[in-house]
C-alpha cells in the first residue's frame, strides 16, 4: 500500500496496526516512494530451565549401583564386563 505523508500524519495508529498485520506500507512524497514502513519480526521465545517437564522418562532401573559403573565407564570409554 502505497500513502502519501500527510495520510500518514492523519492516520498513523491505522497504519502501524496494517503493518503488524503483514501489510507492507510506503510512505510517499510528491509521487516518489521515499520510506517502507513493515512490522519487525517477533523474537523466538527463551526455552526456561524445567521447559521439557513431561517429556523425559527416568526408568526404575536406571539408578541401580550396576548400571551406574556401566554408564560411567561408558562415558570414560571403556565398555561394560561381559557377564555370561
């Protein structure tokens, strides 16, 4: 949409309000587009510490003692005792 300065000046609040909706304003003067007025695009918002509350399942077993020195050596490198 293409306006002129002095509609601008008169209608401003209806303008911003077109722009936040998508709507891409220039502002014109004496025939000449001279300003793109458009919205500025909404910030992502944060993720907050517990956001995923719901989402990960701790099972039964996983804090039993044998477990526990498998995962470790499994993160230090080495793999777990065969026990057959």
């Amino acid at each position: 949409m293409e306006v002129t300065i002095h509609h601008v000046e008169t209608h401003l609040s209806k303008l911003i309000e077109l722009a936040e909706h998508g709507e891409e304003i220039v502002i014109a003067r004496a025939g000449q587009a001279v300003v793109k007025m458009v919205a500025v695009p909404a910030r992502p918002k944060r993720k907050l510490i517990g956001s995923a509350e719901g989402e990960i399942r701790v099972f039964d077993d996983s804090n039993v003692p044998e477990k526990s020195k498998d995962i470790a050596g499994s993160l230090n490198g080495s793999l777990p005792d065969d026990k057959h």
